[in-house]
C-alpha cells in the first residue's frame, strides 16, 4: 500500500502547516493557521482541532473513532485498510486545499513586487526630463 505524500505531511509534520512554513521553510512571518486563525498551525492542528476541516474529519472519525492523535490513528491505518484508505482520503482533500491555499499566498507578494517596479520606472522616465 502506497502512502500519499500528503498524508506523509500529516504523519511527518513536514507540509503545508504554519509552524513548517515558518520555522522549517522561514516562508511565513508567523505560525498562525490561515485557516482558522489559531495562533500555530501544525499537522496535528490540522488533523484534530482545525474547524475548517469539520466535514472531512468527521468522515475520518466514522471509521478510524475519535481518538486522532498520531499513534491511535497510524495503529489504525495499520490494522485497517479501510482507516488507512480513510486517512489518505482526509489527507488528500485537506492538503490540496491548504495548498493550493499557499499558492496564493506565494503569488499575491509577487504581484505586489511588480507594482513597486514599474513605480520606479516612472520615477526614471520622470528625472529624465529635468534638465541637466
Ligand atoms: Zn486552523
């Protein structure tokens, strides 16, 4: 049974969560869930408490049970292929979304960067035209 890399960012931490993307990648300025707002957004967060992801992880519950913290849940993959299915499921749907999420994050300070530039070009094509 493969593992999905997005559930390997929930088991491992290492994905699309606040605390990774500013702590580990230094990509954001705070840990803050862009989600919901919470103060720090880990795998975890986003696995039991994020209420954003309420119909995705009741799903999840209603076969792996409520217990989500990490060992209940991997134990459960391991002995069910239907908790293991159910997990990739929930991992899949919730990580796209924070990625794609991200992406447009990444895209809106670009977007800023090329409205500075061309300001500038005005500033120059400005000071060209005072006499010397
Ligand atoms: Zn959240």
């Amino acid at each position: 049974m493969k593992l999905l890399s997005e559930s390997m960012q929930i088991l491992s931490g290492h994905g699309c969560f606040g605390r990774y993307l500013h702590k580990i990648a230094g990509r954001e300025p705070t840990e803050e869930c862009h989600e919901c707002g919470a103060a720090v957004d880990t795998a975890q967060h986003t696995l039991e408490d994020c209420p954003v992801w309420g119909p995705e992880r009741a799903d999840l519950i209603a076969i792996v049970g409520p217990d989500l913290s990490l060992p209940a849940v991997v134990k459960s993959m391991v002995d069910s292929e239907r908790s293991w299915q159910a997990m990739q499921i929930f991992c899949e749907e919730v990580m796209q979304q924070k990625e794609m999420a991200e992406r447009a994050r990444e895209i809106a300070p670009m977007a800023d960067q090329r409205r500075r530039k061309r300001a500038r070009r005005r500033r120059v094509a400005h000071d060209r035209r005072l006499p010397p």
